[in-house]
C-alpha cells in the first residue's frame, strides 16, 4: 500500500476505515479509477474495484467517484469501508513455525515458501505473524504495527527470519539493518549460464510505473533507491545456474530484480518472467523436462539461507544456516542429472 500525506479526508465519514490509498504520480495520463486500482492492488480484480466503486467506496480527492472516473495527476484514490481493515484484525493461529533458535531477545524463524510473513489484502490469515502472536503474547510491535519483525521475504521465498522478542532487541536489530551490516545470504537458480564467476551489481531499484506490483531498474542515479547485490557462481547447468547472492541493500524484490537485469532471472519467478522456458532448446522433449521442473519448484527458486548478525545482548556476531528446502534440492538434482545426460 502507498500512503499519502493527507489521509481520510474531513468531509468523509468518520466511521470509515481507510484499506488502500494512493497517490497519482505527477505524470499520470487520465485513466479509469478501477484499471489504476486493479494495477496497484494484489491480489485483486477488476469486478471486486467496480463493485467497490457501484457501492460508494471509492474516493478520488475525498469524493465519491464511479469506477469510470478517469484519474490524473496528483490525484489522491482511496478505498474505504464501515468495517477495518482485515490486516488490522491479528488474530492468534496455532501455526507450525520452524523455529531454529530462540532465546529472551530474538527467535530465528525458517519461513517455508507459500506463507506470507504479515496479513495484507488477499491474505488475512495463516500468515506468519498469525504464528507468532499464537506462540508469543508480548512481541514489541515495529513502525507498521506488525508484532516481532524486523524484516521480511516474498511469500513465495523461502528461509530465515530474526524476530524481535523485546523493544530493545527490536530497536537494536532494526539498525543494524538501516546500517546495512546484517550478513543476509540467498541462493538462487537462475535462467542462463552465467558468464562471470563473480560479481556487484548496483543499479537503482524503484516501483515499476507501468505495474505498482513490480519492481523495476533505473539507469538515472536519481530514480530508484540505491541496490546492491553481490554474487557468486555455485555451479552451472547449462542452461540455468546455481547462484550465492549477498545483499548489501534490502530493496523489494531486489534479487529478483537484480538478477533480471543482467539478464538471469530467476527460475519460476512468474511475476518477472522467469515462469517461461527463457533458455535452451526447442524440442519436445527439453519443454516437457522444464515443465516438470516447474512442477517440482511451483514458486521462484529463491532461499534465504544464511543470517548473521550482532546480538542485542552479547553484542557478539552470531550467524545462523539453513538447509535448501527439499524442492529446491530436488530441481538442482533433476537439472543436474539432466545436464550429465545431454553432455551440455
């Protein structure tokens, strides 16, 4: 969600909840309030805005427009309902976390892929704040209200989690992540044989303007925010590659981004692309092997793998590894057994 400067306007009833607010970049050619919304919204449809819309939740400039409205530049769109919003309303669940370590300050939590780290519009349960409330009453809450966490992963991106347990923790956590000296490591496979056994890439990432739900590069310095990604070469396949990706940044999306700049990206990552067969050959026999592929690994093949960071109370370094989830092993074997087979 993106927020604005003034949000519920005075003249809009105050029993309204507020579930979604934007503002029009400067530059926006007039388009219809329910194609912009549907662009910006997850997991959202064009039949759900209009029926927002049909029943008087749609405000541009704090009034009720149709789902026709054509928006321009600067405008201010909100959505709003007599109810809260659903991400709002935490409710305990007794979830099976994978706890890796714990003590009074923090918890290392290993997210599995398909579970989504906090409620938000189309997923208000199940999340992994849902299991944490469950198994721990007093979490500190961050800057969004969100209990325990310090920084978060793609539902659909595996691996590890610190969780603050305390306000002290949280506040010491949450710095050295603005500091940008948390060891965050991930593997990937990605499409393509990568060329160069090492490499940086610091190319700028920002909101893609032709769709709010990506993420995008930008040359210019100015755009964006600055991103850094460092990767190394685990091992080749051929046509795909095993990769060790460092974050020094910790933009959204970044690695996937990232990767896709330089033209590899990530294997199965359907909102970038990577959902296609992007290399190889165009027998029968070598689209049937990558289908079967995709069905094994049904999500990007990317894994958080290893955090570190200082304690908050020995100030000591600690560092924590996680095994590749079984998924991910079984496509890195399947692709292994393939390249030997084809001699790549």
């Amino acid at each position: 969600m993106e927020n604005f400067d003034n949000k519920i306007d005075p003249l809009i009833d105050e029993t309204l909840h507020e579930h979604h607010s934007f503002r029009a970049d400067k530059g926006q050619e007039p388009l219809r309030v329910d194609r912009f919304l549907m662009n910006r919204i997850e997991n959202s449809t064009r039949n759900k805005i209009q029926q927002a819309a049909k029943s008087g939740s749609v405000y541009v400039n704090g009034k009720v427009v149709k789902s026709n409205y054509k928006i321009k530049g600067n405008d201010n769109i909100q959505i709003l309902f007599n109810y809260p919003p659903h991400e709002n309303l935490l409710l305990p669940e007794k979830l099976n976390l994978d706890i890796k370590y714990e003590d009074d300050f923090l918890l290392i939590v290993n997210k599995p892929p398909n579970m989504v780290v906090h409620p938000g519009h189309g997923n208000y349960s199940g999340t992994l704040v849902n299991g944490l409330i469950y198994r721990f009453s007093k979490l500190p809450n961050n800057s969004n209200d969100r209990p325990g966490l310090v920084h978060r992963i793609d539902k659909d991106t595996s691996g590890l989690l610190v969780v603050a347990k305390t306000e002290k923790s949280m506040t010491f956590l949450t710095k050295q992540f603005y500091e940008k000296s948390i060891l965050r490591e991930y593997h990937a496979l990605v499409w393509g044989n990568i060329e160069n056994d090492k490499g940086r890439i610091e190319v700028n990432i920002g909101r893609n303007p032709k769709n709010r739900l990506q993420m995008t590069t930008f040359s210019e310095n100015e755009k964006g925010k600055s991103a850094i990604t460092n990767f190394e070469v685990i091992k080749r396949y051929g046509y795909v590659t095993h990769v060790k990706c460092i974050l020094e940044t910790g933009r959204t999306h970044q690695i996937r981004v990232h990767m896709k700049h330089i033209g590899h990206t990530i294997f199965n990552d359907d909102r970038y692309g990577g959902s296609k067969i992007l290399k190889g050959t165009n027998f029968t026999k070598y689209r049937q092997f990558v289908e079967n592929c995709f069905k094994l690994i049904p999500r990007q093949a990317l894994h958080a793998k290893t955090i570190g960071f200082i304690h908050p109370k020995t100030k000591k370094f600690i560092s924590f590894d996680s095994d590749l989830p079984k998924d991910f092993s079984e496509v890195l074997n399947k692709w292994e057994i393939y390249s030997k087979s084809s001699n790549m």
